[in-house]
C-alpha cells in the first residue's frame, strides 16, 4: 500500500497533471462567463431584433417538456468556446513560432562546420581543433 500511495504522490507532482487541473478549474470559471454571456446578452439580442428567445422554446408532450431552445442556446455557448479557444491556441502556437525562430537564429551565429573532419566549430576558429585543418577566414 505504501508504494501505491508513493506512485500516486508522484503521478499527482508531475507537472502536467497540475497544468491540466488548473486548466479545467479555469475552464469551468470560463464556461460560466460564456454561457453567461449568450443567456445573458446574445439571446436577449437575437429576441430584440428578431423576435428569437431560445430560451422560451419547448415542446410539450402530456406532462413531459422538451426544451430544444436550451440545447439551441447550449450549441451557441459551445461554439463561442471553440471560437475562444481557437484564437487563444493560435496566438500561443504564433508566438511559440516566433520564439523558436529567434533562437534558431541565435543558435546557428555561433558555430559551423569544419570543411574537412565535419566537426561543429566556433565561427571564430581560424584553425579546426579536431582535424588541426588551417580554415578559409
């Protein structure tokens, strides 16, 4: 029992299980943002200007109510969310890019390739520290 408890106490310290749960805690607080915002602004918007409340339509059958205006307002909040998140993850895949780029370019100004044993070198090397070759300034 007792390396069954150490194995869970290092699965939970990992750093990706605690990334993923406070992604989904803020993903929970979002959700309610969003879903706020269509119950709350979009639906009231739609029904002002055409008459739409999503909310108010339902079907009734004997004593059973089948509210698809709900699942029509529940279809708006997911692709507000997807619209969100897809921005969100292309900003933060652009900026990632960049980053890569900078740092290749700082990476590739510093060494290069000797002519002769194909040995990594400084660009400042006039002689090969490998193969002793004399290098082309």
């Amino acid at each position: 029992m007792k390396s069954f408890m150490n194995e869970f106490r290092d699965f939970i310290n990992r750093g990706n299980v605690l990334d993923m749960a406070v992604g989904i805690i803020i993903g929970g607080a979002f959700t309610a943002i969003v879903s706020s915002l269509t119950s709350d602004i979009i639906s009231p918007i739609l029904g002002l200007f055409g008459g739409l409340n999503f909310d108010k339509y339902a079907f009734t059958f004997g004593e059973v109510t089948i509210g698809y205006g709900k699942f029509i307002t529940a279809v708006i909040n997911f692709l507000i969310m997807a619209l969100i998140v897809f921005c969100i993850v292309k900003a933060m895949n652009r900026a990632t890019s960049k980053l890569k780029k900078e740092e290749a370019v700082q990476e590739a100004a510093t060494t290069k390739v000797c002519p002769y044993c194909k040995s990594e070198i400084s660009l400042e090397a006039t002689r090969c520290p490998h193969c002793t070759s004399q290098l082309e300034a």
